[in-house]
C-alpha cells in the first residue's frame, strides 16, 4: 500500500493482507541499502496470525520516494511518523542491521508508541570500515560485494539457499545493485556515526529481545551482547552458525526467536 508520510511518498508491505490499525501492530525495518523485500516470509506470517503488519521501504528505498534520511535520528522519527500515517496508535518495531539502531532510537525518542523491540543483527556500534565507506561514496560495485560477502555467514557462501536453484549470495548483490546512487553510503555513513546506543537502552523498558548470529561478521554476537546488557528487560538469542542475514540464513529459527 501507498501512505504519505511526512509528504514522502511511501511503499509499505502488508503481508499479503490489508492492513488493520485495530490489531497489533508490528512494524519490519530493513537494513541498510535494503528494502520491505528482507521480509517476503516473517512479515507474511505475521500478517496472518492476528497483526496488523507494516513493512517499509524507508525513504529512497525501494519503491518510496524522496531522499535517504541522513542519521537513525531522522529515521527514528520518521518511523514515529509513520505510525501516525497508518492510524496505528503503538507497534512492536523489528529491525534488522541499521534497521534495528532505528528500532532503539524510535523507543527511546518515543516511547508511548512503541510496545516491543526485536532487534536482529545488532549492535551497541556498528563502525563501517573506511574502504568499505569509500568504495560506497564512488557507488563502486565492491561495496556491494563487501556487504554480500561479509553479510552472508560460510554456509550461504557455498550455497545452502533452502529455496531450490537459487544462491542467497545472488540474491542480495540484486538487492542492493537496485539501490539508487548514494543510498548505500547514506545508511553506511548513518550506521557509522551512531553513537546514542548504550544511551537510549538505558531509557528503554519494553520487552527486547536480540537475536545474533554466531558467527556474524558485521555485528559479531559479542558486540549485540554488550548492547544486550544494557537494557533492562532483554533476553538474547544467539542463531548457531547464522551470519548477519539470518533472514535468508535461518529463516525458520529467525520465526521462532520472533515468536517466543
């Protein structure tokens, strides 16, 4: 469906079903240089267990207009904007990657809106390497290849995809080769300048839940646990095996730790 939000023209992903403000709602955020299309399977399920699901394309993203919003501040509220639009009163908010720093920043800068936090693939930072900041600035394709290779855990390097005659490292260089020019370096320069974390769990009491991939190269376990530890009411569930994609990587054990 179409909602304007904040004059920005925007694409939100249902589920398959229409969305329905009196139900909860639950919000998906993708991450960076993404888009609704990371949650083709859980935002699915969702929409037909009794929610009301509203899945994004942040703006500049996808299929919604407007410019990239320049800092997870911006997208936050945004994100808060976007509630309003749909006529939902509160959400549980899922995020994954810079999707997730959007979900905490949202809590703690509105929290009357917010029921829930899941956070996959997170992290108290999330620093960008200089060459991989670089190669995105010049919309070089090796940022596109540093994002796949170092987002896909060993397994879906060698294949693995459990969807037959496809290759999960493919899949995401189209993704993100769909990205309009200077999408990618917006988001990767926003991930990298970041700094509120640690801050804003301190103010957040809503349920959170983390789910980390053993071996995540881009928001390794270790450094989700440290955010972990700083909000009040977290439980963490560690994905074995699983690298930072974990909606493709681990789709089924992705839907059970949302579930729980």
């Amino acid at each position: 469906m179409q909602l304007s939000v904040n004059g920005i023209e925007t694409f939100v992903a249902a589920g398959g079903r229409e969305f329905d403000s009196s139900l909860p709602t639950i919000v998906f955020l993708h991450g960076a240089g993404f888009d609704h299309t990371t949650w083709a399977l859980h935002s699915r399920w969702f929409a037909h267990h009794g929610y009301g699901v509203l899945a994004p394309d942040l703006p500049g993203h996808g299929r919604s207009s407007g410019a990239p919003l320049p800092t997870i501040a911006d997208m936050a509220d945004w994100t808060a904007a976007l509630l309003g639009a749909a006529g939902a009163a509160k959400a549980r908010l899922v995020g994954h990657s810079m999707g997730s720093l959007i979900a905490l920043e949202t809590a703690a800068r509105h929290p009357a809106k917010v029921s829930g936090l899941s956070l996959i693939g997170t992290a108290a930072t999330m620093t960008v390497g200089p060459d991989l900041l670089k190669a995105a600035e010049s919309n070089d394709h090796a940022a596109i290849d540093m994002v796949s290779i170092w987002g896909l855990g060993f397994q879906a390097e060698l294949g693995g995809s459990l969807a037959p005659g496809l290759w999960m490292h493919f899949g995401a260089e189209r993704v993100l080769e769909n990205c309009r020019p200077g999408v990618l370096f917006n988001d990767l320069s926003a991930c990298n300048a970041y700094q509120n974390a640690l801050a804003a769990a301190a103010t957040i009491t809503v349920p959170t839940t983390l789910i980390l991939g053993e071996r995540d190269m881009m928001t390794p376990a270790k450094a989700g646990k440290a955010l972990a530890a700083a909000l009040p009411n977290a439980r963490t569930v560690v994905l074995p095996g699983a690298g930072h994609m974990m909606m493709v990587e681990r789709p089924d054990e992705l839907l059970a730790a949302l579930q729980g």
